[in-house]
C-alpha cells in the first residue's frame, strides 16, 4: 500500500521539475542566442510538409529566426502567416537555394546579427542540435562550425554518400583543409566575414559550397560538430536536388575552384607564410629539419634560382610553386629562392642580364647608359639581348648555388645530427 501511495505523488513531482529544468535550459539556450548576436536562416522552397514543425523547433531556443521563401507554390506563404513573431522573406520566384541564403545573409547583416545558423526546411536536421553550435562558437569566435552528418547509416541514399565524399575530396584539393562534411546545410557562419566577400559566382545548390571555400581562403577557423540526420523513406522523401543537373553544377563549381586555387589562391597563401617567418626560423624548418635529402633541396634552391632570374614578372611564384610540385621538389624551399628578383636585387639582375646577352651576341656594350635607371622602356628597347641574358644568368645561378647549396648542407645538418 506504502508503494501504491507514493507513486501518485512521485511522478507528477518528478515530471514537474524535469519540465521546470527543461523551461530554464531553454531560457538559457535563448539567452545565449541573444549575446552572441546570432539568428537562424531557414530557406525554404516547396515544403509545407515540414516547414512548420522546422519553426516551432526552433523557436523553443530563440524568437530570432528568418524564413527565406524562395519563391514556394504550395502552402507555405500560408504557414509563415501563422508565425508573426519571425522575420520572413519572400522571393517571387524560385532563384535557388544559394541566392535564397545570400537574400537572408544580407538581411540578417542588415538587422545587425554577428552570426547564422542555417538549418534546411525538409525535416532533415533536429532543432535540438542547435545548442552543439553555440557551445564551440563561444569557445571559437567567428568561425565557420558545419553540422557534420553521420553518412555511414543505412538509409542514408547512395547518391547522397556518394556526393558526400567526393565533396569533401575537392575542399582538400581548394583549401588544404580537411573537414567531415562539405554538402551540410545544417552550418553556423560568422556574417561579418561573409559581408567582407564581394563576389559569389552561385546562386543554387553550389552555393554553400563556394561560400564555404571562399571563407577558408580568407583564413576562417573551419569547424566541424556531429549531428543527426533524418532521412524519411524513399517512398515519401521530397527532394528538390535534380541529381544530374545540380550535381554537374557542383562538379563546374568546384572546377572553378580549384583552378582558382592552384592558380592564385593557395600560392599566394603560401608566400605569406613565408615572409611572416624570419630567415633563421626558414631555414630551420624547412631546410635543417626537412625530411627531405640535400640533392633535392640543392634542386630546389636551384630551380628557384632559375625561375626567379628569368624575366616572368608577376608569374614567377606560380611557375615555380607548379615546377616544383611536378618535379617533387621542395616547394616551399624553391618558392623562397625565386624571391632573388625582388628589390634590391632586380636592377642588378636585369643590369648583368643585359651585359651576358650583349657579350654572347656580341653587341657593344661598352657605351651602356643607364643614367635613368633599367625600366620597362628599357628592356623594350633591349629585349632580345636582355632576355637571352636573363637565361644564360639564371642558369649559372642554378649551376654554381645549387651545389653550393648541396656541399653547405652536406657539411651543417652532418655537424647538427
């Protein structure tokens, strides 16, 4: 009877301050929302299935939210009616998910919000991860966190996980950077960083893709938590990505990308590297320590030396970070020896390149007047001399440092083992 007596009164009690916790975890969580200035993005097209049960989700962790409704014909317009306290946007026609997230990213940076969860509108991701987000932003200011999803399960669809990985392959190739999850539309992305971004090429599917690249060239923390995914059955799962259509989008997209990045990008991002380091420090890391053995770093020094001398102005970098990758050299050592060519060494260079030239073509070159200095005017108007020069002078630069360079290591990194 004692048992029967207390049941009553135990359960009602214990529901009671579980609820109570529940309410002032929720009222912390929208706290939270509030002094990190952050907001949720929902775009949306075409799922009045779902789009209501997203809402009322979300809005259990803040009232801050903004519904992009990128042009819907079903009933959609109708449900954001019945949520006054939201902030919704509404595109005439349907542009695409890309455009429909960059119209709330202005909004948003507009309203004066520091950052965006964006989370899709389908169903697919629990509103109860959001907390995940917050958490390593407070612990990482302004980065970029991505929802990563567990695409080994079962029901996850074969293109899906197809997609998934061949995504993450080419952020590698664009980025150097390694993530778990490159397709997730569940993402946390620092606005003010995206406000510094000028130019987006995609407008669809692609999108995410591209904005996420352009935050890592610009040097944004990428992150990653875990969180769960729900794939309705096949037979009722509404899906707006065309396979083929968008998934070549995607393929031209990341084309694009990585030409960029191998072009420009990642070079550029490589020689500031090396400049923020002093010599010593360079020569110590990479050289001293390298794993790499004298003759290729003596190949290294030697093919930068050459690249660096020839006159290819402004493309002198690229030649020979992409030289060095396909020889297997050194690049970070060749890169570094290319530099010879920047002042004050250039007049000199281009003064000695002149006198080879004229000394093998055996051109006079005793009357030389370079009172007004070697300009572009200049070398037009010794061009050919200049430039057969510039070879010879580059490859006894190659010829006489590199094995320099061989015998000193020989001789330094023997002494410091």
């Amino acid at each position: 009877m004692t048992v029967l007596m207390k049941n009553p009164i135990f359960v009602p009690v214990k529901l009671s301050l579980l609820f109570t916790e529940t309410m002032l975890d929720l009222n912390l969580m929208r706290q939270k929302f509030a002094e990190l200035q952050c907001c949720i993005i929902i775009p949306t097209y075409n799922n009045d299935h779902a789009l209501e049960d997203v809402i009322n989700g979300v809005l259990q962790y803040t009232l801050d939210v903004i519904v992009v409704n990128d042009g819907s014909t079903d009933k959609t317009p109708f449900i954001l009616e019945q949520f006054p306290q939201i902030q919704s946007l509404h595109i005439p026609l349907n542009t695409g998910k890309g455009w429909a997230l960059r119209q709330g990213f202005i909004h948003a940076i507009e309203k004066g919000y520091r950052y965006a969860i964006t989370i899709d509108s389908d169903g697919q991701h629990f509103p109860d991860d959001l907390p995940l987000f917050l958490d390593l932003i407070e612990k990482q200011p302004d980065s970029m966190i991505l929802g990563a999803r567990d695409m080994t399960r079962e029901e996850v669809p074969g293109t899906s996980s197809f997609g998934h990985k061949f995504s993450i392959f080419w952020f590698k190739i664009e980025t150097g950077i390694t993530v778990l999850d490159v397709q997730t539309g569940y993402r946390l992305y620092p606005l003010h960083k995206i406000k510094e971004i000028r130019w987006v090429m995609s407008k669809k599917y692609e999108y995410e893709v591209e904005i996420l690249v352009r935050l890592a060239w610009r040097g944004v923390n990428v992150l990653s938590v875990p969180v769960r995914i729900y794939y309705a059955p096949k037979d009722i799962r509404i899906s707006h990505f065309r396979k083929f259509r968008d998934f070549t989008r995607v393929s031209i997209a990341n084309s694009l990308l990585v030409f960029m990045a191998i072009l420009w990008v990642r070079p550029l991002s490589f020689f500031k590297g090396l400049r923020k380091k002093s010599i010593r420090d360079f020569i110590q890391e990479y050289i001293v320590n390298s794993q790499d053995s004298n003759l290729k770093i003596a190949f290294s020094v030697a093919l930068g030396l050459f690249i660096g001398v020839i006159p290819i102005w402004g493309w002198q970098m690229l030649a020979t970070f992409g030289l060095a990758h396909l020889f297997k050299l050194n690049k970070f050592v060749a890169v570094a020896s290319s530099n010879i060519s920047l002042p004050p060494m250039l007049p000199l260079i281009i003064f000695l390149s002149y006198m080879i030239g004229g000394w093998v073509m055996g051109a006079n070159i005793s009357n030389l007047d370079y009172s007004q200095g070697f300009g572009i005017q200049w070398i037009k108007e010794n061009l050919i001399q200049y430039l057969l020069g510039s070879l010879i002078l580059g490859l006894m630069f190659a010829l006489f440092l590199g094995p320099v360079t061989y015998l000193l290591l020989s001789f330094f990194r023997k002494k410091n083992v």
